[in-house]
C-alpha cells in the first residue's frame, strides 16, 4: 500500500518527509484554503519537496469541459506524476474519459458507493478515492467500503486502485493496509500517530538508562 500525505501544509510536509517513506501528497480545494496561499504557489512548492511522487490537484469547476480544461491546465504546470483530481459525478465521468484519453493521470475523488468508484475505473481513472470517516458518519462502513471497491477492481481486472482517504485514526488505515489496498492517504497527524505511543516511548528511554548506567551518562555505542 502506498501512503501519501494529505495536507498543503509545506512546513507539515518536510516534517513527515523527514521521517517517513512517503509516495506523494493529496490536496483538495479546502486543504489549499487552510494553507492560505495562491493555489499554484502552494503546489509548485509541495512538487519541489516531494521531487518525483505522486501529487494529486482537484478540479472545481462544475461542468466536464471546464474539468478538462483545468485538468489540462494542472498537469501542464505542475508536471509528470501530477494526477487530476475529478469528482465522481455525472460530468465528473466525462471529463474522467477525455483526460485519461489524452494520457493525463486522473484520481476521482467524492467517491462515496462502491458503484461511483467502478464507473470512474471504467472511465480510464487510475485512483478512486473513497471517503472512509465519512461514509462512517452517514452511517455506513467506509472501511469496508474500500475494501469492497478493491476487491471489484481486482475481480474485473480493471487498471484502478483505491486511495482510500478521509481518516479520523489510525487504526482505520491499519485495517486497509493488511487489506493491501493500492493506497491511503493521511492528514500529518494520523500518519505520526502510527507510532506515536506512550509505551513506546518508555520502552526506548528504559533502554537508553540502562545503556548509561552501564556505560556512564551520554555514552552511545558510537563513543565508546
């Protein structure tokens, strides 16, 4: 499973690029407000940390020819393994198929059924982005909703995966990942809680005391 970050944040993002192996950054309209600053800034900057991975740009617009037009527009400017974020809608599937047709990435994004997820595979999308804490909150399971739309894609050989996306701990992206999705994407602070435990952090400072009275204070294996 490929894991991204999904945040404009850029200071977040060196952080969690710091200490993780990550496979590119999401981003949708409201995370670019957050961030608070000129859209095509903010990506340039995030494309110029991440290098190569994987980075994902939603289109706003509400018919299909002005989805195109920006999709166009997104990967013109931002360049190879930039993915045109589409929504999973009617004019939405239209815009899927022109752009895949001309070679542009496409993730569609506001999946919510299984079913919107097969139609955006259908329509040449290479990621269906299924909203997992939301659909928990209309009642629904949203982790085995993406796992139902894995298992689809796999069943019909379809060249799509699942970027599951939407968490609100990390258990739910645990659940995925022993699953072996194609990808989830997290905001910063559910990918540092994967390892972000109290006993964890006792166990280490147990080991570097014992190590000192062994060895005596500030002693490492590299003084010694």
């Amino acid at each position: 499973m490929k894991l991204l970050i999904d945040s404009a944040d850029v200071d977040a993002i060196r952080h969690i690029l710091e200490f993780y192996p990550i496979d590119g950054v999401t981003t949708n309209p409201t995370i670019l407000k957050k961030a608070g600053r000129p859209p095509f800034a903010a990506l340039k900057e995030i494309k110029a940390l991440i290098g190569g991975a994987q980075l994902h740009v939603q289109a706003v617009s509400r018919d299909a020819a002005g989805m195109v037009e920006e999709g166009r527009s997104i990967a013109a400017s931002l360049g190879e393994n930039t993915f045109v974020k589409i929504p999973s809608v009617p004019e939405g599937f239209k815009a899927m198929r022109i752009l895949a047709g001309e070679g542009i990435n496409v993730t569609a994004t506001a999946v919510y059924t299984p079913m919107q997820a097969y139609l955006a595979g259908m329509c040449g999308a290479r990621y269906a982005a299924p909203y997992v804490n939301r659909i928990d909150n209309m009642g629904y399971d949203g982790v085995q909703a993406a796992k139902d739309i894995h298992d689809i894609f796999e069943k019909n050989r379809m060249g799509c995966q699942v970027l599951a996306a939407s968490f609100k701990n990390s258990r739910q992206v645990l659940e995925l990942c022993k699953y072996g999705i194609g990808a989830a994407t997290a905001g910063p602070d559910i990918i540092e809680g994967f390892v972000k435990d109290p006993a964890i952090a006792s166990a280490v400072e147990a080991f570097i005391r014992d190590f000192e009275d062994l060895a005596g204070p500030g002693q490492t294996m590299a003084s010694l």
